[in-house]
C-alpha cells in the first residue's frame, strides 16, 4: 500500500495539487450554482478525443512503424542523430510532445546501442526531448495548454500556428547547428542492410513477455502500418483536426470518436492518461473559485498584465507549463505574449514542461549512472535555446 502510494505521489503529483488546492478553495467560496461554469468542456472534450485516437495509434504499433522505415535511410552519425530529432519534433506537432517522447525516446536508445554510438544517448536524448518542445508548440493540438488557448479564445488555428512559427523555426535551426557541429559524418552501416521490417524487429522489438500491439502480436512485423484500424484512426484523427477548426460540432467528434473505438479497441479507455483531464478539471475549479474573490483577482492581474511573457516563462519553471497556462489565463487576456510564454517556458528547467520528464526517466533507467551528467546536459542545453528564443520574443514582439 505504501509503494502504491508513493507511487502515485509520483506519477501524479500535478494532478494531486491541483485537487488539494481545488478543495481549498471550495472553503473559500462554497459550492452554488456559478460552479457549473468552471469547467471548459469544449477543451476537456478535445483533448480527450485527441487522446484516445493517439492511444489507438500507439496501440497498433503506427509510429515506431515509422521510424524503422526512416532509418533505413541513413548513411551518417549526423544523419541518424537529425532522424531522430526529427521524429520528436514533427510527430510531436499532431501526437503532443509527452506521446512522441514516450514512442521515440525508447526507440532512440535501442537504435544508438544498435549503431554503437551509446556514449551519445544523454546529449540525443537531450535533442531529442527540445525537438519535442519546440516542434509541439507550433500547433494547437501540439501541447495541451495550445489546445486549451485555442478553445478558451476562439483563435484560428492559422493566427496560433504563425505566433509560433518563428519560434519553432529559430529552434529547429538551431537544432540542425548543434548536431552538425558535435556529430561528423562517421558512416553508420548498421541498417543499410535491413529492410524496414527488418529494422522494426531488432530494434523495437518487444520483451519477452511484454506488451505487443493488436496488429504486430497478429501479423508480425513488417506487415504494414496497423493495418484496417490505421486508416479508420487516420479518419477520426481528422475529425478532431476539424472540430478544433470549428469546422465540425464538438458533439459530432465525441460521438464518432468513442462510437468507433468501442467497435475497433475498447482496450484503449483503459491506456489513456486520465489524469490529464482531470488536472484541467481540478484547475478550472480552483481558477473559478479565486476569480471572484476581488482582493485575490486584483493582485494576481497585477502581477500577470504587467509582464505577461516574463511571468508566463518564470512560472512555468517551476510548476510547469501547463498549470501556468490555467492559472494565468484566469487574470489576464493578453493571449498572445501568454501563448509564447507559456510555449517557450517549456524549456529551461526539467519540470518546466512535464514531456521533459519522460526523457529524462527513460535515458536514466538505462544509464543510472548518468543522472548528473544528464541533469548538466539538459540544463545547459536549455537554458541555451531559452536565452535565444527569449532573446527573438524582445526583437520580434511588439
């Protein structure tokens, strides 16, 4: 009982904040009927939708499908390193940031051990993770406070995606730099002589009594992209895409969404991160509660309006991203240096942006005596990319 407890100490410590300060703050403005206000259900409906057909992709082994196919393609170091960055950064854009890392960081790992550059894992892992960060806030659907912006604003998905662009692409140039100046042109042979099937099974092949997805454990590796279940995914990935458009009602998305997975995968409901959700939930409720106690609201607009971008990034260092994203909106309305701050505030510390952590756990379970140099590279590395970013937002921003 005690393991379990701090066990989900751990993996849900935001979600259990921001319960506690949901029930304090009921005490201090007691349940009526303005609660059923709170919640913003068009942000709590995508993002589950967004979620479960992510999930089924996963599931059926779409993404590191992917990957093995890509790898069979490089010829360098240098080549192999930008790959891999190059998978977290793009599929972190439509997956979310915390999906691509979970998919890639692994995969990474087993192709640097594959291709004898193992000496490397912390500084890829490193890349790796920022690729995820900065290629996931150029979307609405990239990182989970851009989904809840996009709802809370009404902003077109167009308007978002150029706030963030010269952010994204300053990052990704740098990226590129960084990697071509520490990686040289070392051939890489490994995977030249494997088809991608080939590639997907001594890779990513999975543990001896592991977990396999529906479509590998029936038709073994190599058998395409998931199968019939890829293109009805693809589809519903679609209809999310339109519904946070505004294209389609939110009510359609969710009836098609959950109809189709329980017909293709009820598993799926049970592999979703439900702690997500509820964080928002638990947020909304505390947000709600102290926006109408005046001297509460009066001080934290003060504080927000002043320097939106700068306490949006300072905030998000040390309680993360997300929650800054929550609490902030509720005291001001200067949505766009709120959007970049909170987008770039994913980088700097590791806690800065949750995803960050899943890197982080999977390099160090591999490598337990790398936990120091890791915490060193990243920081480091980060603070890099946050100084120059930063730097472009006092250039750029009126």
């Amino acid at each position: 009982m005690r393991r379990r407890l701090i066990g989900l100490l751990k993996s849900e410590t935001i979600l259990i904040v921001a319960t506690v300060l949901a029930l304090i703050s009921c005490f201090v403005v007691p349940p009526d009927a303005d609660y059923k206000g709170y919640v913003h259900m068009s942000t709590i409906s995508q993002l589950v939708c967004l979620m479960l057909v992510v999930c089924g992709l996963q599931r059926i082994g779409v993404f590191r499908i992917i990957g093995s196919r890509l790898l069979h393609h490089v010829r360098t170091a240098r080549g192999l390193v930008l790959a891999l960055i190059s998978l977290t950064f793009f599929s972190a854009m439509l997956i979310t940031n915390d999906v691509a890392l979970v998919t890639f960081i692994p995969f990474a790992i087993s192709v640097l051990v594959m291709a004898h550059m193992e000496e490397h894992a912390v500084l890829v892992g490193t890349l790796m993770t920022i690729g995820a960060n900065v290629g996931s806030m150029l979307t609405p659907i990239g990182n989970a406070h851009n989904l809840y912006l996009k709802a809370l604003t009404g902003m077109p998905t167009m308007e978002m995606i150029g706030i963030m662009a010269p952010y994204s692409a300053t990052a990704a140039v740098l990226l590129v730099v960084i990697t071509c100046v520490v990686f040289g042109s070392k051939p890489v042979s490994e995977f030249q002589s494997l088809d991608g099937a080939g590639i997907e099974q001594g890779v990513l092949a999975p543990e001896s009594g592991g977990h396999r997805p529906d479509e590998i454990r029936i038709t073994g590796y190599g058998a395409g992209y998931g199968g019939w279940r890829t293109v009805v995914y693809t589809v519903l990935f679609v209809v999310c895409l339109l519904a946070v458009s505004d294209v389609i009602p939110l009510w359609l998305m969710c009836v098609v969404v959950f109809a189709a997975f329980l017909v293709c995968d009820r598993k799926a409901f049970r592999n979703v991160d439900w702690g997500l959700p509820l964080t928002f939930t638990m947020f909304f409720v505390f947000i709600g509660n102290m926006k109408r106690v005046p001297e509460f609201y009066e001080l934290a607009a003060s504080l927000v309006d002043a320097h939106p971008l700068e306490v949006s990034v300072g905030s998000s260092q040390f309680i993360s991203n997300v929650p800054t994203t929550i609490l902030l909106s509720g005291f001001t309305e200067q949505w766009r240096p709120l959007i970049i701050g909170t987008n770039l505030g994913g980088m700097g510390t590791l806690i800065a942006s949750m995803a960050s952590l899943i890197g982080y756990k999977n390099v160090v379970r591999k490598y337990p005596d790398r936990k120091g140099r890791y915490l060193a590279v990243y920081s480091a590395v980060n603070v890099l990319f946050l100084i120059v970013l930063i730097g472009l937002s006092w250039i750029i921003e009126p």
